[in-house]
C-alpha cells in the first residue's frame, strides 16, 4: 500500500460517524439535562418554580415542574435527543460520502 492509499483510507475511516451511539449520547445529555433542571427546581423551591420550563407541557405530553414530570422530561427527553442525534449522524454520513465522490 502506497501512502495516498492509506491516507485515503484514513479519511475514510474517520470520517463516519455512528448514528446510533450519537443518537445515545444525545439522548441522554437531554434528558438527564432536563431530569436535573426539573429535580433542581424543585430541590430549590420558591413561590414561582420554573415558570420558564412550564412552557415545555406545550411540547412534551404530560411534562410538568413537578417529581412525575421530571421522569416524564426524562423519556422525552431521551426521545428527542435520541432522535435528533440519530438525524444528526445520518445526515453527517450522507454529506461525507457526497463529498468523496
């Protein structure tokens, strides 16, 4: 193997990403980012707790500031980032092979 065969090969190799280990990584930074900011809410309390993160029932079905609602934020927020990281590395691989061509 000459070395443009092996640098080519290189490139190859790290160009791709695994979509499937993203879409994990993702989801679990969104949802145990959103598990920690309801937890620490309510660990917080107040007269007014997280009237910002409310705003995510509109999005999220069943999620509210509350000890249930940080395990319903928990699933969707796996969900959500699970599938966006997914899409992330999908779309990543597509451009890398357009891009050799």
């Amino acid at each position: 193997m000459n070395t443009m065969s092996v640098d080519r090969e290189v490139v190859r190799r790290v160009a791709r990403i695994k979509a499937g280990i993203l879409a994990v990584v993702l989801g679990l930074i969104c949802g145990g980012g959103l598990f920690l900011m309801t937890v620490w809410l309510l660990v917080k309390g107040g007269p007014m707790v997280g009237e910002h993160l409310k705003l995510l029932r509109h999005y999220f079905i069943g999620y509210s500031v509350t000890w249930g609602g940080a395990f319903v934020g928990l699933f969707w927020g796996l969900l959500v980032g699970g599938l966006a990281g997914w899409a992330v590395g999908i779309t990543y691989n597509r451009i890398v092979v357009m891009r050799r061509q």
